[in-house]
C-alpha cells in the first residue's frame, strides 16, 4: 500500500485507515473498531494540517508563556501563528516521536497540547480510555505506526477529498455498530435523498461563484446530513461556500460530527453538545437549509416543563406558539423548531432574496395522529394555513438501521414557487427500493441513484403521476408453511405523484346532538337503590349491607343502623382488595353511620313519595317536577337539591321510546338545524331546546372550502349526511373554532394511504373453498390415523 495518499482514491485511502481492524480484530469488539479508528485518523489529520505553522506556534508559544495571560487569551495568539486555522499543538511531539516505552502518556500528553476545540473533540470520543486499553493489549505502538504509514496533509488530500475518506470511516462504523446505529446515523441513500430534495431548487448555489449558504441540523448525529449538503453543492458549484451548524445530545457522535467538520475546515464552533429542545445553544440563528432525522416516537418528558412554560409564556414569540403534540412522541416539536429556524423572506420570489428550507424525516404518526383541535392537529393547521409545505414523500419500509416502519421525507420553504403557492405534493416512493445482500439491523432495502432520482425529477417537475407500473422484482414469498393452491394474484409495484390544496387535508368538525328520552316509576326496586349512595360507594355498600345489614332495621328507633366499628377492620380489609379505586378518606365515609342513615333518610321520602305517586311507568319526564312537586305537598316532604337529584336519579332512566326531555322554552324564531324546534304545547305553539343525550352524542367531519361561507357547508353537509339518518338531530352552535369563533372545530390531517390506495379484489370465494376441502381432508386423515 503506497504511503502517499495522493495517489489513492478518498475510498482506497478510507479502506487503508480501517485497516487498523486488523490490529484490533480479537482484542476489541467490531462495534468499538470506529472508536479507535475515527480519533486516530482524525489526529494523523490535524497533525498534517498543523505541520506548516508548527514552528511558528512553538516560537509564539515561547513569546508569550512569560506574560502570565489567562489560557483564552494565549488561545488567540497562538490562532494566529497558524495563518488562519481554527486549531494549533504546543507539544514539540508528532506520532514519528512517541517512542515505544512511554508510548502512553507521550500519546496523551500529544493529544493535552491540542488548543480547547480540538482537543475536546478526544475527550468525547474517551480517547484516552481507548489508549489505555491499547496500551494493556501491547498495540498501541503498533497502531500508532501504521497511523503514520499515511500521509493525510493537505499536500496529499484536500479538504473535500479528506471530508469523503473520514465520511466513509463514519459509514464503516455506522454499520459496524448497527444495534445502535439508528440512533446516531442516517443510512446515506435517505441523507441522498432528502438534501436533493432540498437542495435543488437553489439556481443560485448550485450555478453561481463566491455563494454562501448556510446549512444546520439540530439532530446533527455524526453530521451525516451536513456533509451530504456540502458535498451536494461542491458537486455542482465547486465555487460555493457552505457554513455548517448543528447540534447533537450524544456526547460520541457529538465528537464525530465536530471532527468531521474540523477536517472539512469548518467552524467547529458552530457545532454545539446539548438537547436542542430544551436547551437551543444557537437561538438567534436563522440558516438557509435545514435537514434533520429526528429521533421517532420518544417522549419529551424530562423536559416537559420547559417546553410547556416556552408555549405558554412566549406563545408565537418563542418556537412551539403553534401547540404543542403529546409528551409520547416529540417529533413535532423539532420540526416547529427547524421552522422557527427559517431565514425571513426577502422581496421578490428568487432564493437570493432570503427564506429557508426544510427536510426533515419523519414517520407517520405526524400525518394524521390527534384530531381537531389537538396539538398535533394545531401544528398541521399552522404549516399549511401559513403554506410552509411543500411535499411528503413516502419511503419504502426497513430503510433504516433500528426500525422497519413507514416513514415519510417533508420539504418546507417560505419561498414557495408561485406554482406551488396553496399546493402540497404527495409523492408515494414505497416501492422504489431494491433489497440488500445483506442487512445492517433492520435496514433491508435500499434506494439506488435512479430511484432517487425519479423522487427528485418528480418533485423537480411538480407533476401529477398516476400509478405507473415499476420495473421491480416481485416480493420473494415464504415457502415455508402451506402454499395456496390458487394463491392471490401479485400486486403491481407502482409510482405516483398527486397535487393538493392546502385546504384539502383540513375539515370542520360539527357535534350533532340528540334529545333526551327518559322515563320514570317509583316502583319498590328502584326506591330500594335509594338504601345506598352513588358511585363510588353504590357497589361497597352494598356488599357491606349483604354481609351485615340482615339485623338492621328501617324503623326510626332503630340504633343499630349502620354501625359497623366491631366490623371495621374485616371491612376495611375487603374493600382494599376489592375496591381500590376508593381512598382512605371515602372509606372513613363508608364506615360512618351518617352515610347510611343519609341514605336510609332518602329512601324512606321515597316510599313516601310512592304513596302519593303511585308505581305505574310514565313515559314523559316533561310532567316530573310537577307530580313530585305536588306529591312533595301532600305528603309533607321537603327535599334538598342533593336529595332530589339522587331520588331522580333512582326512578328514572334512558328509555328512546318516552318523550324528548325539554330543556327550556325559547321566545325567538324556531331553528331546527341548531337545536330549537316548534311544537304543540298545551294547544300552543312553542318553541323548545330539549336535553341532550350525552350517549347519542356524534361528531362529523365537513371538508373546508374556502370558496363558500362556513355555515353554508356544515348545513348543506348536515342535511345530506345526517338529517335523512336522524329526524331528531341537530348541530351544536356552541362549539366553535378557538381561532376563527365560527361553528365548528378546525383540524387538519394529511391520509396519505387514503389517496393511494389501490385496490385488491379477494380471492374468488371458489378458490378459496377449495383451499379449505384439502386442508379438512388432511386434518381428518390426521385424525383417523390418531384413532387408529
């Protein structure tokens, strides 16, 4: 192998820095090969780039050691010695000058004189961990001469050709470590993707000299998807300037990311270790593109406080003004953050007149989940009320190293094309893939460059694609278990692209109420429930009364009832076991005699009150409160609210052959679509509100068309959809949007199976009886040879 790197390819030079594999093969697991590697490559880097300014660090080093300056200071002079780098080494060492004896603390004490960025970068990777493990397992002097067999100086590999070897390292460790890769690494076809989706509608970058973008990702993991902007440019504008940012919360893959950037020439200080969520250490920042695989499903619960307080202080100031989704999934949350991040718009419509874009990848819970008025339907509302999507693109499924779910590519701008203006497009990319010859956790598929690039040129084109048949190999079926005899016909692989209105994914949701219909009879069964309190005490007091209530009387002399002390303690025993829904203080309640004969008390009225009232069934509760009023009179009884409401409670109940329940009686204009109906009452015409039923209770959806006023739709929708169904029904004006007061709560979904779904006939019902004559046919034989 040619020590030179200059004459390798950026993949030759990568496979010769993993190498060290070799070394480590026996004494190191696989997963920790890049955690040696990545640092080691990244030290013989810097030290090559170091190698011309070395002298003068060393003679400004000796200047200022004297003048007693605090290390920041001493930090500046020494940046300036090197003519214009980020980093400098004061040691006098290299990797040549490390001896072999005390290899270990030369190595550590090397790496201690890098200047603070640099030399942070090794404490995250535990550098100095690793040396040590080294040193014990006699390979670090090894490994520290074949480190120095290649040349990585900016005189044998640039910068760009030195980002794509420490890429490919990056890579080779991703799929080393693959049990936990998803985490901090996005498989390179979907980083391919997702930055030309992005990237391609920028003339500007891509065509024009001395262009400065800047790029950022608050998820950076190892900086996958901000070395694939760079390189994405460079191919294309050479020219180009790309200004990286990011941040990441894993302290390892914070160290690649900070590497990978440092050997690229980047600012490393624009790369910041922290949760972006809760802690965004470059608020103030706007950037022109953002990319970002933020992490699926996890919850934002420890740091549900701060994300809370920063909605509701900040409101639209801050960065989750929109809502907020449920503390489950925080998926939402970093793409309000990316578009809280966009660069202001400009006058005119080109890029070079500001605004931002977003690609973000995401699975499909954000689609759909929550409805109207929810958090995550908040979110979807303010995306495309304030037109920020431009397209989702749905990928194929195990695409990724540790999950094999659907998930979905979304591109924003507020630059929109005046095309695109009110649009969203809907790319549906699921069967564009091919399988791997080997999987890498759950990755199974990958996309190839033509795949990717019918997903870009139909979003390029911003075209409407029906299903077009795909040159894919059918899936491989099992043959493991019974084989159909007529199996199911193969559904075509297909490609399709569809155009909506931004109003097309919205609807209204109206509350269709139902009047109440109740009966009542002071029959003995019901005027017996009166003996115990409603829930939560209805079921414990009455197992109470069966096990001990045989003595007690419903006399008024009677002393004994509900006394239970001497039974206290078995009571109490069976309830905890029995009854744990009940707290200590109801329990205190149960044991109580106050309770029981507050009970007791009420039945007796009750009985009372079926002197006066009679047993018979009535079928109008319109008449109630006058036949208990009256038998109230004669009976000489006075009631409480409590007690009323728990006697009319007892002898009443839901019955859809009574009377509609009246609930008031109105003066205006009858308005049966709303609620207020015109009947005959006492030979008068009247016009009522009744009681509504909470368990007839419906929601119903209405498209949003903003050609048309609100009202006019939901009753239009109302008497189409609902009123032929249920005569009785109306829609409830009180429930109105919180944003714009009209009836009706707003909410806003994207069904992206909905609008692809083909559909698959079954299996002819003659076919399938056949299937099921021979499998009856062999478990009989079965059968009979058991017998046998």
């Amino acid at each position: 192998m040619s020590e030179n790197g200059s004459t390798q390819t950026p993949n030759n030079l990568a496979a010769f820095c993993w190498s060290i594999a070799d070394l480590l093969r026996g004494d190191f697991k696989q997963s920790q090969y890049g955690r040696i590697i990545l640092p080691f490559t990244l030290l013989r880097r810097l030290e090559g780039v170091l190698e011309g300014s070395k002298e003068q660090v060393l003679a400004e080093l000796d200047r200022i050691q004297a003048m007693s300056l605090p290390e920041e200071a001493q930090e500046k002079l020494l940046l300036r010695a090197t003519g214009g780098l980020s980093f400098f080494n004061t040691s006098k060492m290299d990797l040549s000058k490390l001896g072999e004896s005390g290899i270990k603390a030369n190595l550590q004490s090397y790496i201690q004189c890098f200047s603070k960025d640099a030399r942070e970068i090794f404490e995250y990777f535990n550098f100095a961990e690793f040396i040590g493990q080294l040193n014990d397992a006699n390979l670090l002097y090894k490994v520290v001469q074949r480190v120095r067999q290649t040349d990585l100086s900016p005189k044998a590999i640039s910068n760009h050709d030195m980002g794509l070897v420490f890429e490919e390292l990056i890579r080779r460790f991703a799929e080393g470590s693959n049990e936990t890769a998803g985490e901090h690494f996005t498989p390179r076809d979907i980083v391919r993707l997702t930055t030309s989706l992005v990237f391609m509608e920028d003339d500007d970058a891509l065509t024009k000299p001395g262009i400065i973008r800047t790029i950022y990702d608050p998820t950076a993991g190892t900086g996958g998807f901000l070395s694939s902007g760079m390189e994405y440019v460079h191919e294309l504008n050479p020219d180009a300037k790309m200004v990286a940012y990011g941040q990441e919360l894993n302290p390892e893959s914070y160290a690649i990311c900070k590497a990978d950037m440092l050997i690229k020439g980047q600012e490393v200080n624009n790369i910041k270790l922290g949760n972006t969520l809760s802690n965004d250490q470059l608020y103030s920042d706007k950037f022109d593109y953002m990319l970002s695989n933020p992490p699926f499903g996890v919850d934002w619960k420890k740091i549900e406080q701060s994300i809370k307080d920063e909605n509701s202080i900040k409101g639209f100031e801050g960065r989750f003004g929109p809502g907020l989704p449920r503390v489950s999934d925080g998926s939402l949350l970093f793409l309000l953050h990316l578009i809280s991040k966009l660069r202001d718009k400009g006058a005119g419509d080109s890029a070079s007149s500001g605004g931002g874009r977003i690609g973000i990848i995401l699975n499909g819970s954000p689609l759909f989940t929550g409805g109207a008025g929810s958090g995550e339907s908040e979110i979807r509302r303010y995306i495309l009320e304030a037109d920020l999507l431009e397209a989702i693109v749905a990928l194929p499924t195990d695409m990724f190293y540790n999950t094999g779910i659907a998930t979905y590519v979304w591109v924003l701008s507020n630059k929109k094309a005046p095309e695109r203006k009110g649009k969203v497009q809907l790319i549906n990319g699921v069967n564009l893939c091919g399988k791997m010859r080997k999987s890498l956790g759950s990755k199974r598929n990958e996309m190839s460059e033509e795949d990717i690039a019918t997903i870009t040129r139909t979003f390029g084109a911003f075209e409407v694609v029906d299903a077009r048949e795909l040159d894919k190999p059918a899936e491989q079926k099992s043959n493991r278990g019974r084989q159909a005899a007529n199996s199911k016909a193969e559904v075509a692989k297909t490609f399709s692209s569809k155009i909506f209105a931004t109003h097309e994914f919205g609807y209204r949701r109206i509350t269709i109420e139902r009047p109440l219909r109740e009966s009542y009879q002071f029959s003995d069964e019901r005027i017996a429930e009166l003996r115990f309190a409603s829930k939560p005490f209805n079921a414990p007091m009455k197992w109470v009364y069966e096990q001990f209530g045989a003595t007690w009387s419903d006399d008024v002399d009677c002393k004994a009832y509900g006394v239970l002390q001497e039974h206290a303690i078995e009571i109490r025993a069976y309830i905890k076991s029995h009854f744990t829904d009940l707290k200590e203080k109801q329990i205190k309640d149960l044991l109580d005699s106050k309770l029981w004969l507050a009970q007791k008390h009420i039945m007796l009225k009750g009985k009372q009150l079926q002197a006066a009232i009679g047993t018979a069934q009535h079928d109008d509760m319109n008449g109630y409160e006058a036949v208990l009023k009256a038998a109230c009179k004669a009976q000489g009884i006075s009631l409480d609210t409590k007690e009323k409401k728990h006697l009319t409670d007892a002898v009443s109940w839901k019955n859809p052959a009574a009377e509609k329940v009246i609930k008031k009686i109105h003066t205006t204009t009858a308005n049966p679509l709303y609620g207020l109906f015109e009947v005959t009452l006492k030979g008068k015409k009247q016009v009522v509100e009744y009681k509504t039923d909470g368990d007839l209770r419906d929601n119903e959806n209405v498209a949003l068309d903003p050609s048309q006023p609100v009202n006019a739709l939901n009753e239009a929708y109302f008497l189409k959809e609902v009123q032929p169904h249920v005569l009785d029904a109306w829609i409830d004006a009180s429930k109105k949007d919180a944003k714009d007061q009209e009836i009706g709560i707003v909410g806003y979904e994207i069904p992206f199976n909905r609008h692809f779904y083909q559909y698959q006939p079954p299996r002819d019902l003659a076919a399938i009886d056949a299937d099921l004559d021979v499998v009856s046919a062999e478990i009989m034989a079965l059968l009979q040879e058991v017998h046998s």
